[in-house]
C-alpha cells in the first residue's frame, strides 16, 4: 500500500463514474484541496480531505502541496517511427506546403522509406526513448498506429514492436492498424490494388496475430477517399475491429458523415468543420479529437473547439506526435494551445485530455480520473498557485513525480 499526503490540489475526483464531458460539462472538473490519496497492487482505493485521511502503518509520500492529476490520456499517436523529417521542416519555411511536399513524394512516404530500411531492433529502441520520454511528461494511456510501414511486412514490423512496447512498459497501450496511411508510389496508378493489399492481405493478418484494436484510414485529398474509406473500415468491422479516424484535417468531404455511419470511436483532427458535419456528431457517440500541435507545426489553422463544445459536443486532445506534422508527444504543450489558440478554458483542456481521451481508446472505465477502483497513473506537479498555472505556463516541466499502476518512475 502506499498513501500520498498532502496533496495541495487533487483534480478529477469522482466517487463513482467520472463521465464523459460534453458541451457546458466540460467546465466540470472537481477538486479536492488539501488531500489524499491511497494505493493498492496498482488501484486506488480511497481518496478524501486530509482530515480524514486514515492513520495506516503503510509507505508514505508527502507531496510537499504539489497538484495531483490522473494522468494524460493522449488518443492519438503515431509514436513508431523511423528517424526525422527535419528537412520538410525547412522546405515549409522556405515556402512549400505540407500538401505539397506529399504530393512531392515527401511527407509520409519518406519515413516510410525510413522505416522499411530500419531494424525491427532499431525501431523498437527508437520508439521505447520515445515512449519513456512522453511518460515523463505524465502520459499513462497512449494509442500508436501503424502506418509508416505501407507494406505487409513493415505494418506488421509496427505492431509487433507496440505489442513489445507493451510487454516493456507500465503504459497502457492502444493500438491501431493504419495501413491506409498513404498510397506507395508502386501503386500510384493502381490504388485498387493497394487498398486490396490492405484488405486482403493485411487485414486479416493483424486481426489473426491479435495486433490491433482500431483500424484507422487518412480520409483526405491527398490519401484515401470518402468511398475507400468506407470500404476499408467495413472490412475493419467485419474482422472486429471499429474505427478511429484521421479527417477533414484540410477538406471536408463527407470523412467524418461516413465515420459517424459506421460507429468510429472517434474523428481525429477536424481543423475544417461545417456546420453540417456538426450536426452529424451531435447524433452520435463518435468523439471528436483535436490535435493542435499539427496545425502549430505546420502553422495551419486551429480546429474550431470553442464551437464543437458550445454546440454541446465532447472534445478529447491528443499530440498526434508524428515525424512529419508534430514531433512532439508533450500533452501538456498540447493543453496550452488548445486554451491559448482554441480558446479552450483551463478545466475543458484537462477534461479533453483526461477523461474524454480515455473515452476515445475506451478507457474510460479505467483511466481518466481519480476513482476508487480506476488505475493508480497519475502525476504530481511542482507547487502551482492555482489550476490554470499549468496550461499558462506553457513549456515549463511542472511535473515531479510520475506513476503508473502505483509504482514511481
Ligand atoms: O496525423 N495526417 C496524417 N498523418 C499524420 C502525419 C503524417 C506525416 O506527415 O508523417 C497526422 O498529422
Ligand atoms: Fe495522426
């Protein structure tokens, strides 16, 4: 057992079922000052004021008035991937489109060919720095995809060294099969082709060697189709697995219509949203996911949060920490631009990144907020004066102290 004493501030406290935030219930985030928190083979199981807390012959931790948090829940990640796309970086500055630099042949594909000509040894060491690295940052629940493989063999390379993430690591993990992240050059003017690798060959071969839980589709111009993506997340759905989907990151047409059709978990990006496709999600229970390190990067324009909350939806952030439009997997830098650019308050960006994020890896049940009975990953900050000092003081590392499954890192 181990008890944490006097916590200053110990947020997203439920005694039963944190929900999901939507609309005006995304500014409810309850807080326990002056607290604390005791842990289990891994679990909480109690939590309250420091006035009761219970006088137990048990290890104790003194927080020294650091905030608690549950840890970050960050639903969106290609974190498997091959070296880096710096030159892209300065193509941009220098006036190329991240559009145009994959229609170039750059972009996707060319950490595909990083990939394919990496170790699997390689990959894994590569990615394990990576996932280390974003846990520091106080991440406990994180989903990869695939999808800089592009091959059957490469896509498989990926899963098979999440799965080792998995087996190394105190992090849960969630992961997707992407595929159809883009279409190889060999197969240009053949696309039929590629997409029947996809679902033919595999498909049927991650779902066989248990090696995802989503399949995911890039719905765009520069990818697959509205139709192509039907075709591929239908045959996803046959073989069990549902969807999360990357759309109208620079088009709307018809991506995120066909998600909510076919019962996505979530519709991933959305820096382009009408007010039809708004309608849509309020008929559903697709979460939409916001990812506002990729337009910082690649300085596009934000997803419209303020008008998906305010039109009564749920919101869940993710990094999208990719070599190639966010190479960074910091969810607290995350926090900061969904409240300083999207205008999101400091309680929606923690709820987004918290609770709404397990939703979209169906983790809801157990991460996402400090629960009896949920998970024991959580966080512990440096002395802060108050909630929004964390997202306001974008860039700083306030956090000290990491946990997963109650042991500290
Ligand atoms: O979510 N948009 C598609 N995929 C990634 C980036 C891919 C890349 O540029 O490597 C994203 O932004
Ligand atoms: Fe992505």
């Amino acid at each position: 057992m181990l008890l944490i004493r006097n916590i200053h501030s110990l947020v997203q406290t439920y005694s039963s079922h944190c929900p999901v935030k939507k609309g005006s219930a995304m500014s409810h985030l309850p807080i326990i000052n002056n607290a604390f928190l005791l842990i289990d083979k891994g679990i909480i199981i109690d939590f309250g004021e420091m006035k009761d807390c219970p006088n137990l012959n048990v290890k104790t931790h003194d927080v020294e008035h650091g905030f608690v948090f549950p840890s970050w829940c960050d639903s969106h990640t290609h974190l498997v991937f091959a070296g880096s796309r710096e030159k892209e970086f300065v193509d941009r500055i220098n006036g190329l489109t991240y559009e145009e630099i994959a229609q170039r042949g750059g972009g996707i594909l060319n950490s595909a060919k990083k990939l394919q000509n990496t170790s699997e040894e390689e990959l894994f060491e590569q990615s394990y720095q990576r996932l280390e690295e974003v846990i520091q940052y106080g991440t406990g629940a994180i989903e990869i995809k695939s999808g800089y493989g592009l091959t059957l063999e490469s896509e498989l390379k990926i899963l098979r060294v999440i799965q080792r993430l998995k087996e190394h690591s105190d992090i849960t993990i969630r992961a997707t099969f992407l595929g159809a992240h883009a279409i190889p050059k060999e197969y240009k003017n053949n696309r039929k082709e590629y997409i029947n690798l996809i679902i033919d060959q595999m498909l049927p071969e991650v779902v066989e060697k248990n090696l995802a839980n989503y399949i995911d589709v890039f719905c765009e111009k520069v990818a697959f189709s509205v139709e192509e993506t039907v075709q591929i997340i239908k045959a996803g759905a046959k073989l069990g697995l549902k969807a999360k989907i990357h759309t109208n990151q620079f088009n709307c047409m018809g991506g995120i219509q066909a998600s909510v059709e076919h019962d996505a978990i979530s519709v991933d990006h959305l820096e382009v949203l009408n007010d039809e496709e708004i309608k849509c999600l309020q008929n559903s229970d697709t979460m939409p996911c916001l990812l506002p390190s990729a337009p910082f990067f690649i300085n596009d324009h934000y997803p419209p949060a303020r008008k998906i909350i305010d039109n009564n939806l749920p919101v869940a952030l993710a990094t999208d920490f990719n070599p190639g439009s966010t190479p960074s997997g910091k969810m607290s830098f995350v926090i900061s631009l969904a409240c300083i650019k999207m205008k999101m308050t400091p309680e929606e960006a923690i709820n987004a990144a918290t609770i709404n994020g397990a939703k979209a890896m169906e983790l809801e049940k157990t991460h996402g907020s400090i629960e009896k009975g949920k998970k024991a990953n959580f966080f512990i900050t440096k002395p802060m004066s108050s909630l929004a000092y964390l997202p306001y003081s974008f860039g700083t590392n306030l956090i000290k102290e990491v946990f997963l499954e109650g042991k500290k890192l």
